[in-house]
C-alpha cells in the first residue's frame, strides 16, 4: 500500500524559496571567491605622521626614507668592509647611561660579550639573557653587537650574553646559527635553562627562532622564554605587510632592497624555505613562552603575525606587541624614546614572569 504525503503550500514555497536563497548565497559566494583573487588598487596618498606617539618617536617615524635601502655592494671585497666589526656609536656614553659594564669573552668557541648592570637585582643574579643582534646577517659585528643588550641590561638588569656570530661574505650559512647554538651550548654551563631567556632583533629574532628550532632538534635543555623582535622569518619575501608597507617603512623600504641583499649573501645559494633560515617554517610545538614585537609600517609586520599565529597553533603562550607608526625595529633606535623604554620594560616583565629564579 502507498501513503501520499501532501505538503500544506506554505511549507512548499517557503522550501523552494529556501532552494533560491542557497543557490544565490552560493553564487555570491562564488564571486566573492573569484573576485578576492582582484589585487587591490590604491590610489596615491600621503601619510600623516601619527600624534598618538611620542615627540621623539614621531621624528622617527617621520624621517626619509633610508638612503642606502637599494644599494648594496657588488664585491666580495665591498662585502667584507661592510661586514668587518666595529665598535659601535657611542657605546662607552651609553654603558656610562645605564650603568653597565661590558666583558669580552670566549664562549665554546664563539667570541661573546658579557653585559653586566651594576646593581643587579637579587632575583635577576642567577638569570642569564642571551642576546643574538640583528643587522640583515651582515652588519653590527663586534662591540656594536651590544647595543641591543645594553639596552636589556639596562632597562631590564639582567646579565646579557650578546653573541658575535661570524658573518658573510666570508662565513655564509650556517655559521650564525651554528656560533648561536654554540654558545647556547657553553651557557648552559653557566646557568640553569629554567634561568634563562634568548632574544634579539630582526636577523636576531629569526636566529631566536632557528636555534630553538636547532635546539629541539639536538635534544637541548631550551630557555624558559623568548622575544624574537619583528623577526626575519621568512626570507621568501611572503607576507602581506610586504605589499602594504611597501614604501611605507622608512627602514628596510622595501622587500628587494639592501637588507634582502644581505640576507641572501648569508643564504649562499641555499633553500630560503629551510625552516633554520625561514623559521616560521618550522615545527613550533614544545617552544618556550614568547613575546613578539613590530609595528604598524614594520616591512615584517606579516613576518611577526604569522610566528606569533604560528606558536598559537602549536599550543604555545604567546604575545604580540605591536607599536604605533613605528617601522621596523624603531623600539630601539632612539634610547630617549619613551617606546624605547617601554619596548624593553614589557621584555623585561615578561621574562620576569617566565624565568626562575
């Protein structure tokens, strides 16, 4: 026997409205997906200097563009002058500042620097940072490798490792990170893991990255913490703060200019997907606490974000701090910066809270 079902009509048209609606909301949608493909045109505009920062930020945000952002030399003998050490800009005025002093040493092999603050702290005495500095691979060789952790000594006081890692032309990949997880390798000697924290700046932050990466591969104790500042993640040049920061960062200015050069002199031919010199490739479970830090016209704002998206992903705590107009790295490019100081301190906390004691 067959039963007939029989619909009232009101429930029959409302069905086949409900029939049109998803047939339309799946065109839209198909067309929303097709036309997100479409790059965005931007008309020319002019960008404001922000009053939202400080008077000595906003002479930061609000200078030319780098004049040196697309020149880069074009020799090996070029290359060595501008990777050869130095001793940095008023280096001396800026220990006297803060009240610290500088040690040069050895460290497993790896020449270093101590930076020690004269009234350490009780709970910071048996704590150790160390700090891996930026400079594209190339430059900021020797002492002037310290400013960065002059400044962490400083505003933080704690005990700094600065790591002067060799450099291209001459020392191409891997020597910097083989010299960071080598004197990751001697601190370890020097205090306990549970103690200790790695941070640096853009080469640095990417460096931070890649030795944890390193670290966990070789089975080493990590640190209880890190701060890679707007790191150089990924050397692909992927990201969408390299289009919409393009000439807008008055740092690094653009995504093919001077720092990209250098980068890829330290890279020497090898796969820039490599998760030991793109770390936001890499396999981030089991990373320690982190604290990232960039800017609105950061070239490597994307750079920053995906890391920071990344560690989320694998379950890691993780904070992003992104600054106000600042371009890359310009939390610690003036010390008289309130950001400057603030930059630091937020650090400082942070690894406050982390680090035992």
């Amino acid at each position: 026997m067959k039963t007939a079902f029989h619909l009232p009509r009101r429930v029959v048209a409302a069905l086949a409205f409900s029939s049109a609606a998803i047939i339309v909301f799946s065109m839209t949608d198909a067309n929303t997906q097709s036309q997100s493909t479409t790059p965005l045109e931007v008309p020319a505009r002019t960008l404001p200097v922000p009053d939202t920062v400080s008077p000595a930020m906003q002479r930061l945000i609000g200078a030319p563009l780098s004049g040196n952002w697309n020149s880069w030399p074009k020799t090996d003998e070029e290359w060595k002058k501008l990777s050869a050490a130095g001793g940095g800009r008023g280096l001396p005025a800026l220990r006297e500042r803060f009240k610290v002093k500088t040690e040069a040493m050895t460290v497993n092999g790896v020449q270093a620097y101590l930076v020690t603050p004269a009234d350490l702290p009780a709970e910071n005495r048996n704590r150790l940072l160390v700090h891996i500095h930026g400079g594209c691979y190339v430059l900021q060789g020797g002492e002037a490798a310290t400013t960065e952790a002059i400044y962490m000594a400083g505003f933080g006081r704690f005990k700094v490792l600065s790591v002067d890692y060799r450099r291209p032309p001459e020392f191409p990949y891997p020597a910097a990170l083989d010299d960071s997880v080598s004197v990751w390798k001697g601190a370890l000697k020097m205090a306990d893991p549970k103690n200790m924290a790695i941070f640096g700046t853009s080469a640095g932050g990417a460096l931070t990255l890649s030795t944890v990466l390193r670290a966990k591969q070789e089975k080493l104790p990590l640190p209880a913490a890190i701060a890679p500042g707007t790191p150089m993640s990924d050397l692909t040049r992927t990201g969408d703060s390299f289009q919409t920061n393009h000439m807008v960062d008055n740092v690094l200015v653009a995504a093919d200019g001077r720092c990209d050069a250098m980068a890829r002199l330290y890279a020497n031919g090898h796969d820039l997907k490599d998760p030991m010199l793109s770390p936001v490739y890499g396999d981030m479970r089991g990373f320690p606490p982190a604290l990232l830090t960039t800017g609105t016209r950061d070239l490597l704002l994307s750079n920053t974000v995906r890391v920071h998206r990344k560690l989320r992903q694998a379950g890691v705590e993780a904070e992003l701090h992104v600054y106000e107009g600042q371009s890359h790295a310009q939390y610690m490019r003036d010390v008289d910066a309130p950001e400057t100081k603030e930059a630091f301190e937020e650090i400082a906390r942070f690894f406050g809270k982390h680090l035992g004691k």
